[in-house]
C-alpha cells in the first residue's frame, strides 16, 4: 500500500538507484521528509531511471507503508495509523486519513518474499512487507522460476552477457552454477508471472532484490563472485516492459 507523496528533489544520483527526498504529510497536517532510494518508492507510470537531478520536480509519488492495527477497509476519511516504509522497519509511524492511501490495488509479489521456500537454496526470503500484503490479500503471489518448471533446491544461476532485458531480446542467457542454460525456463516462468499480474489487475510488483528473475534495477554479473551490475532480472523486465511498477524487496 502506498501513501500519496512527493517527491521534492534529487538528493544523490551518483549511483544506481538514486537516492531522493519525498514529503507527505500527517492528518494534522504535519509535514515529514523521508530519503531513500528511488526504488523504495512507487512512481506510477514513470521510470525510475528519470528521477535524477535533472528531474522537474516536485512530483507524485507513493510512499510505501502498511496500515497498523485496523482492518483493510473503512471510509475514506477514517483516520488510521500507517507504518512508514515497513521494509526498512525504521520509518515513521504517522496518522493519515484513509484516502491518502492508494487503494487496495492487488500488487505482484515474489513468493520467497512473502515466506515461501521456493529459492535455489530451498530457503524464503520473508518480507514483512510482502506479508502485509498476503494478509491484506492483496498479493499475488509468483515464483517465476518454479512457475517455468525448475526444481527447489537448484542450483544458482545468473545471467551472463547483459541482465534481463538483454534476455527478453535474445542477447543475453541464464546460466547456472553447473553450466546449464536455463534461460528458456526463465522465460516461460517470466511469461507466466506476467499473465498472473495481468489476470489479477495488479499494476505494481514488489520482486526479490537481485535475483535473474526477480531483480530489480541491480542483478549479479555472471560471473558468479557476487559482482552485481545494472539492470533487471528476467520476469522484472518483462513486468517492466508491460508498465508494472516493479520495486526491490528484502528480506526483513
Ligand atoms: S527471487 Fe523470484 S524466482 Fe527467485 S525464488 Fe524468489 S520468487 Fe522465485
């Protein structure tokens, strides 16, 4: 769930994913600033990649938060208590009226974020935000990798020779850490959550953090250190591509 916000300047863009300023503002119409990574944030139909210095700001922008200790529906002008940036579990709890909120739209969440053990090492990666969303029943809940028919356990596997849109174009492949190509299970798995996001309406997807599936804005090299470099994984591109909002979760 995402808090109606702006975002009022650039405050780094030296690095991938810059780092901004957004205000919102309490009931009491209290004014409060949080700075994160553009990433963190939903920002509709607009690439991440634009909010750099040269940015026209202000602009709109959602603030991600979690409604604390009341149920998920209510008139609009219900005061509540919202979480602020739940993910980094140090944001600000403020008071807000319902219709600061935006909506209860269904979001795309990958299934290790929201406590399924579908990873290549067998294990979750279990988001508290990724489980708000479960418990509002708002998510729809995807694992590409075992949705294209790989096994849990398995082994890892990157991308080698660009990140997932370079995939999507046949320019790039998956690899994993045996040698196999598995980029055509990438693929139909990215397809598949696609379709999933596209039955259910969801416009926003919160994916695992530098997975070659999941990835957003970061992915790992192909070289099998832990080099990250830019880019998507596979199913984030294509989510991309079709104008979902993807955002990187983590684990906590
Ligand atoms: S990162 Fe995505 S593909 Fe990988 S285990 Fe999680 S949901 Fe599945």
């Amino acid at each position: 769930m995402y808090l109606q916000g702006e975002a009022v300047r650039c405050v780094d863009d030296g690095d991938w994913p810059y780092v901004v300023e957004v205000r919102f503002t309490d009931v009491d119409g209290r004014q409060w600033s949080v700075v994160d990574k553009i990433v963190m944030f939903g920002t509709g139909s607009l690439s991440e990649e634009l909010f750099d210095a040269g940015f026209p700001y202000p602009a709109a922008i959602g603030v991600p938060c979690r409604v604390l200790g009341s149920p998920t529906v209510g008139d609009d002008d219900e005061v509540v208590t919202v979480a602020v940036l739940p993910e980094r579990g140090c944001g600000p709890e403020v008071r807000v009226r319902r219709r600061q909120l935006d909506g209860a739209e269904p979001v795309l969440v990958s299934a290790c974020l929201a406590g399924v053990p579908c990873r290549y090492d067998g294990r979750a990666k279990t988001s508290e935000a990724a489980v708000g969303l479960v418990e509002d029943g708002r998510a729809v809940v995807v694992c590409p990798e075992v949705a294209g028919g790989l096994a849990t356990p398995r082994p890892a596997a990157e991308i080698v020779g660009g990140d997932g849109a370079d995939v999507l174009d046949g320019r790039a492949r998956v690899v994993d850490a045996t040698g196999a190509d598995c980029t055509e299970a990438f693929l139909d798995g990215a397809r598949q959550a696609l379709a999933a996001a596209e039955a259910a309406g969801a416009r926003r997807a919160l994916l695992m953090a530098r997975s070659p599936s999941c990835g957003c804005g970061q992915v790992y090299d192909g070289s099998f250190d832990r080099t990250l470099r830019a880019g998507d994984g596979v199913t984030a591109a294509l989510l991309r591509r079709a104008g979902v909002v993807v955002t990187a979760g983590q684990a906590g």
